[in-house]
C-alpha cells in the first residue's frame, strides 16, 4: 500500500453471507459507496461469515452478484472473517492475560431458568437493549483455580467480558463521533448497559463485537457506515477499541428501511431480496429510488 493510499479515508461494507441481500443492505451498501466517493477514500468489502453454520458460500456467491449489479465496486480481495480466526483469538487471549474476561459455564437454558425465577418473585433482570437478559454474576465471580479445573476437564464454556472489571480499567467516560441520522456530536458511550458481553463461544471463535474491531483496525477503516439498528453496540466496539489499543474511526449509523407494519427488513424472512427485485424487472436506478436516495 502506498503511503497515498494510506491517507485515504476508508470505508468498507461487511455483510453477512446467510441470506439474501434486501433493500436495508442495498442502501448502507450504496452509502458507503457515495460517501467512500465523495471523500475520494477507499471502499472495502468484508464477508463477516463467522456463523459457520448459517453463512455458506452460494449466499455469499448471491453478495457478490447483487453487488456487482448495483454497481458497486471494492478493492480487492474482500476479506472473509473466516480466514482470521487466529487474529481475533490473539485479542481474546490478549484481554485473557489481563483478567478482563472469564469463561461463562451456564447454558441459555439455566440463564433463562435464572431469570425466570428471579422474575417470578416480582423482581425486575437487567436487559441488553436487544431484550437478551444480563449474564448472571456466578461464574464472574468462581475462584480462578476452580475455573480453570473446570476447563482443565474439557467443560463446555464461551468467554464473557468482565464489564465492571474492564470499565474500572480504563476509568474514563468513552464517546464515539457520530455523523448519522439519529443523534450526532459526540456520543457518550453507555456499554455496561449490555452486562457481560460474549466474546468467543465454543462454536464461534469470535464474536461479532470482537472482530468486527479487529477487522477495522487490521483494515485500517476510518469511517464505519452502518443501520441505526448497530448504533447501541458502538457502545461496546468502542470499549474494547480502548481496551486493545485499537484506533477509533468515525461513525455513520444511517436510518433503516422498514416493511409496511413498520419492522426493520430480515434476511430470515426475505424480505426484499435484491436478486429477486432485480427478477422482476427492477433496475438499479429502481434500488436507489426505492432506499430513498
């Protein structure tokens, strides 16, 4: 890379290959392009397929297909997440070393039992702002030398974050600078209000908060442009930005595009599918009509 290049603004578009691209895609995709252009910076492409389970290669096939035909271009390679796996495990195993993450036993089914008790008695669990209940304080809280036996037997387990402990680290209020469609300036960021947030689980080396801010590091990225449905998780990227060292880049959460009952669009439920608008006849000029650009 040249050192011109280098001083260019990047921006990059990082889908999922488990489904089919629909309209929400299409306008962060285009945004990215138009604001990579207008900036005169780079656009990369970042398949973010650690969900081996559920990403596969013919969706990711469709990606490039729909990318190709709204006319969209990126510097090549794009990268795949899959291919960084021990990347994102030297930032586990970096924040491990420090005491900030704990490996987490219980399975969904005991956290919900948990919860469901606790709540029976009229008390009230603490909540991600995605409705998932906090983790409980149990297995933060286990003596190390009983942790480690238990992984020394091969007991299942993800790591979490240890929130309280990682926010007394830093001892400072967090912001990010946003430019986006909801709120902008300086955001104070809020992370503990998601608890104890998984890092790695035992089908997923990674999760997405992880390497998602290893990515833009690695990549170099200056501008992250993404759907408001993300601006809640700067929360934490910026945290673990802190945390690992890691740059910080500016921010653009952009509106959404909702169905006609008013619901953010689901690539579980193929919600406007650009290969299929594109079936029917409908032309790129259509796309960007259609995302209101």
């Amino acid at each position: 890379m040249t050192t011109s290049e280098r001083q260019k603004p990047v921006f990059r578009f990082a889908p999922s290959p488990n489904g089919q691209l629909h309209l929400g895609h299409a306008l962060s995709a285009l945004l990215n392009r138009d604001m990579a252009e207008a900036e005169h910076g780079r656009l990369l492409l970042r398949i973010e397929d650690i969900d081996q389970t559920r990403c596969t290669p013919e969706f990711e096939a469709g990606i490039l297909r729909d990318l190709d035909w709204l006319g969209i271009g990126w510097e090549s390679p794009a990268r795949r997440q899959s291919e960084h796996f021990p990347e994102y495990q030297a930032a586990l195993h970096a924040l491990i070393e420090r005491g900030l993450v704990y490996p987490a036993f219980l399975t969904r089914g005991e956290v919900k039992m948990r919860v469901t008790a606790y709540e029976a008695a009229g008390r009230s669990w603490p909540r991600d702002p995605d409705g998932t209940p906090h983790y409980p304080a149990s297995d933060r809280e286990r003596p190390e030398d009983e942790w480690r036996e238990m992984l020394a037997a091969g007991k299942k387990h993800a790591w979490r974050l240890d929130m309280r402990k990682a926010l007394d680290l830093i001892g400072e209020l967090l912001f990010w600078t946003e430019t986006g469609d909801g709120r902008s300036g300086e955001i104070a960021a809020e992370p503990d209000v998601w608890g104890d947030v998984i890092l790695s689980r035992s089908d997923a080396p990674s999760s997405y908060h992880l390497s998602v801010v290893v990515d833009d590091a690695l990549q170099g990225v200056t501008h992250v442009v993404r759907g408001l449905d993300l601006f809640p998780a700067t929360s934490v990227h910026r945290l673990l930005q802190v945390l690992l060292g890691l740059p910080q880049p500016l921010y653009h959460h952009h509106r959404l595009i909702l169905d006609d009952a008013g619901r953010k669009l689901s690539k579980s439920q193929g919600d406007s599918g650009i290969g299929e608008l594109r079936a029917r006849g409908t032309s790129g000029a259509d796309i960007r009509r259609l995302v209101g650009l």
